[in-house]
C-alpha cells in the first residue's frame, strides 16, 4: 500500500495525528487539511486513493 495516499479533513488535531499515525504505521501515505476548503483545493492537485471526513466540519 506505499502508493495509496489518504486524504484526512478533520478539525480537531488530535484526532487527525491519531488516524494518521495509525494509517502511516498500516503503510499509507497520509495528507490531512482541517476545512473543506483545503480539501476540495488538495484534491484539485490530486486525488486520494481514499479520502476520510469529518461528517461535522463548521
């Protein structure tokens, strides 16, 4: 899985260094942003083989 990169949209720091530790440590390549801004701008540079959200962001 070394080439399958993770996009990660979560708010809340802790929570987004868990995930990505756990993910990294599965062997994924991790990208996080914290607003959906950031996401639709990360994936206009390129698309995650997975993305995970926050089903809450404000």
């Amino acid at each position: 899985m070394s080439n399958t990169t993770v996009l990660v949209v979560e708010d809340e720091p802790a929570i987004v260094e868990l995930v990505s530790y756990s993910l990294r440590e599965a062997g994924w390549t991790i990208k996080s942003v914290g607003t959906t801004a950031a996401a639709w701008d990360s994936i206009a540079h390129g698309k995650p083989d997975l993305l995970l959200l926050d089903w809450m962001l404000p």
